[in-house]
C-alpha cells in the first residue's frame, strides 16, 4: 500500500470513528433525556392523577415500552441495512429519533389536553424505540467494517462512547436546568421542555457529519458480488437463531444494570422526598453526569482491552466485578451521603465499561457478512428488552413491594450472571477476516458448542 493510500484509508477511518461517536451521541441524547425527565416530572405531568407511586410505575413503564419497538426498528433497518447498505440507515434512525423528540418537547400535558397528552407521549416514544433499535447496528458496522482487524476492539469502542456521552450530555442539561436556568417550580411548568428541543441542533450536527462519510467496504464488496440475500432475517433465524439467542444474552447484565441510572431509576431513588435518601435534584443530577464521565472512561479503555486480551476476558472481568458491586450499590447511596452515591457509581461504571466496550467488535465477528446488520442489531435489540427495557419498573415494583433495595441488588446480580453464562458460551473471533469471501469461516463456529468446519475446507 503506497503512503497517499495508507494515509487516506487512516484519514477515513477517523472520519468515520468520529461520524458514530457523534450520531450516536445525538441518538442517545435524546434516549436518555425522556428517561431522566420520566423519573423526575413525567410522572406528575402525564401520569398524575395515578396517585404518587402508580405515576411513578407508569413512567418507567413508558421509558421500557419502546424496548418492546426496538426490535421492530432492527428488523427494518437490519433488512435494509444488509440490502442497501449501513450509511443510508444511521442517517434515517437520526432523523426519526431527533424529530421524535423535539415533538415530546411541545407536547401538552394531562392537565391541558387529558387522556391524549400520555398517549401522545406513548406514541413517540415508540418512535424513538424504533429509532434506537435500528440506529446502534449500523453505527457499529461502520466503525468495526472500516477498521484494521486489530484495532477493531478500539474502533467498536466509538459508538459504545456515545452512550455515556449521550448521557453525560442529558444529564448535564438536565442538571443546568434545575439548578441554573428553571430551578423549583419552573422547571416542572417549562423548563423540562428545553433538553427536548434542543435535540433540534443537535440533530443538524450529526446529520451533516454522517452524511460525509463512505459506505462500509464490506458492504460496497458485498453489493459488487450481489452477494445480498433477499430476506435477510430469514436466513439469520434459519441459521443462527442459536447464536442471536446466545447474543442477546451477553446484553442481559449490562443493559439492566446500566439502565438502573440511565433509566432514571437511581435519580428518581436518590431525590425521592418520601424515601430514605432525600437528596436534592441538583446535585444527583451532577452526579449522574459524574457517572456519565467515568462510563465513558471505562468503556474507551475495555475497547483498548478487548484488541489486547481479547473480548470474551474482558467481558469476564466486567461481569465478575459487576457481580461484586450490585449489593455495595445500593448500600452506599442509602447512606444518604452524596460522596457515598459518587463511589456507588463509580463502582457501577466500571463493570458496565468493561461490559460495552467490546460489544460492538465481538458482535461484528461472531455474524455472517450477509446477515451481520440484522445479526447484530436484532440480538442488541432482544438483549436490550430482556435486560434494559424493564429494569428501572422492575426496580420501582421490587421496592414497593418488598420495601428493601436488597431485592434490587438481587435481580441485578440474577441478569449480571446471566450475562456472565452467555459469554462463557460464545467464542472470541477477534481478527476474523469480515469479508464476504470469507463467509464460509464465518458461518461455522461462533459457540463452544459449534465443531462445524467451514464448507470450503
């Protein structure tokens, strides 16, 4: 490869490293500033007359109902994504995701409109399930199918950032509006409505950044072949349901664990004047950002690890540290102590960093070339309904009905090993060639249970 070659294929690479790392920012921006208002004032502004706890369920059963979509939106865009490519899909799952929400921004509330103003908030909601089932697998594909085999770990990794950024960012606005520009009464009467409809410039940032970035090679290698199976999703479930169970799995510890604070559920704990914390909006909120901050950290540095030690150690050692850190979680922020609650995170993000950060690389190399966008996007979609979409009402249901944490700190170490199980049973491929010509190596043998050899040999 001549120097001008080799320069340029670096020069595109970070062009579309940065392209994910900000679109998905914006997608996830946008996710996790309904969840955070969800826990703080949906429920008195759309679920109200509800009473106090049964609002409070009803929100977070309004953040886990678009989960139930999520697949929805990683079938069309998986179907799609395989027949006429990545780049065309991440640049639609933007703008649905970013017009959805700024419309939740100018939405009335029950006390306005009644009955419609909470299924108005349902419906798009849904939207943005659909949106971010569909968004995460091109993203990953992007950055995974443009990078050298060894540094896919640390390329996966960029599209991972987005979402401690995108939450970072929530939470920060969120936090900006309380304390800064609409404290007390203000923010419940208008200022919740600003972080919705800012997604407006956010949203022009990311579409004009992923517009200026070229198509996948894999893909552009497999519409030269006309290599594209006609139903994509068909052929995955014949062939590798097992390997989309065993996928969604491996999602099951993070996405529930890290739902607890993007879903809103340790905010709304935290601040809940009639529970035994009591802190103030404000600083949770801070916080939460504070969180935001070392997930990201975390996450960079496991898609370091996961090119160095590979995807399936790294993925053992979140799991393992998850599996210490689910009854301490709750034990310190019940102290009371803000420090308590910043130490409470900080052991949380550590095992969700190291449990994200390979996932996009691995994912990429246990599927097939013809089927990858489905593969990967229909098992983070199913993954994230059995670990995420419920968690923070889970969570809410528990507490309410056991009055203890404890139960909480169960049920996440329940999923967390679950996770684990599921890791045990997948195989690291990391290098794998991700070429269509090499489609016959990767059919076979992404499980401990697949001796299959591959048809050409």
């Amino acid at each position: 490869m001549s120097n001008t070659r080799a320069v340029d294929t670096k020069r595109t690479q970070r062009r579309v490293a940065f392209a994910t790392l900000i679109g998905t920012t914006v997608e996830w921006y946008d996710y996790f500033i309904y969840a955070t208002a969800a826990g703080l004032v949906f429920a008195h502004l759309f679920f109200g007359p509800a009473g106090t706890q049964i609002g409070l369920l009803l929100a977070f059963a309004s953040v886990g109902i678009s989960f139930l979509f999520r697949p929805l939106g990683a079938f069309l865009a998986g179907h799609y994504g395989d027949k006429i490519g990545r780049k065309a899909m991440l640049v639609l799952t933007l703008l649905l995701m970013g017009l959805s929400t700024m419309l939740i921004g100018v939405l009335p509330t029950y006390e306005t409109a009644g009955v419609i103003a909470p299924i108005l908030l349902l419906l798009l909601r849904i939207l943005q399930g659909v949106s971010a089932g569909g968004e995460w697998g091109g993203a990953v594909l992007m950055a995974v199918e443009h990078a050298p085999a060894n540094k896919r770990g640390r390329a996966g990794s960029f599209p991972q950032l987005g979402v401690p950024l995108g939450l970072l960012l929530a939470s920060g606005i969120m936090a900006l509006m309380t304390g800064v520009i609409a404290p007390g009464d203000a923010f419940l009467e208008w200022g919740w409505r600003i972080p919705f409809l800012l997604s407006f410039v956010l949203i022009g940032v990311g579409y004009f950044v992923r517009r200026a970035v070229e198509e996948s090679p894999v893909f552009l290698e497999i519409a030269e072949k006309k290599a594209q199976p006609k139903v994509p999703i068909v052929e995955l479930f014949r062939k590798h349901w097992r390997l989309v169970i065993l996928a969604a799995l491996v999602f099951v510890g993070n996405n529930a664990a890290g739902y607890m604070a993007t879903g809103g559920f340790i905010p709304s704990y935290a601040t809940n004047p009639e529970g035994i914390v009591g802190l103030e909006k404000t600083p949770v909120l801070i916080a939460m950002t504070f969180a935001a901050a070392m997930w990201l950290i975390f996450t960079a540095l496991a898609g370091g690890m996961a090119d160095k030690i590979g995807r399936k150690r790294t993925y053992i050692i979140g799991y393992i540290v998850m599996a210490l850190t689910v009854f301490p979680l709750f034990l310190l922020i019940n102290t009371g102590e803000l420090w308590a609650l910043y130490l409470a995170l900080l052991l949380l993000t550590f095992g969700l960093g190291l449990t994200y950060g390979p996932q996009a690389a691995w994912y990429s190399e246990i599927f097939p070339a013809s089927v990858r966008f489905s593969g990967v996007s229909i098992s983070y979609a199913i993954g994230a309904i059995l670990g995420g979409a419920f968690s923070p009402l889970i969570a809410q249901w528990l507490l309410q009905a056991t009055g203890t944490s404890l139960a909480i700190s169960g049920y996440l170490l329940l999923t967390t090993l679950i996770g684990l199980s599921a890791v045990i049973m997948l195989k690291d491929r990391s290098g794998i060639n991700l070429s269509i010509t090499n489609q016959a190596e990767q059919e076979v043998g992404a499980t401990i249970f697949d001796k299959r050899q591959p048809s050409n040999v």
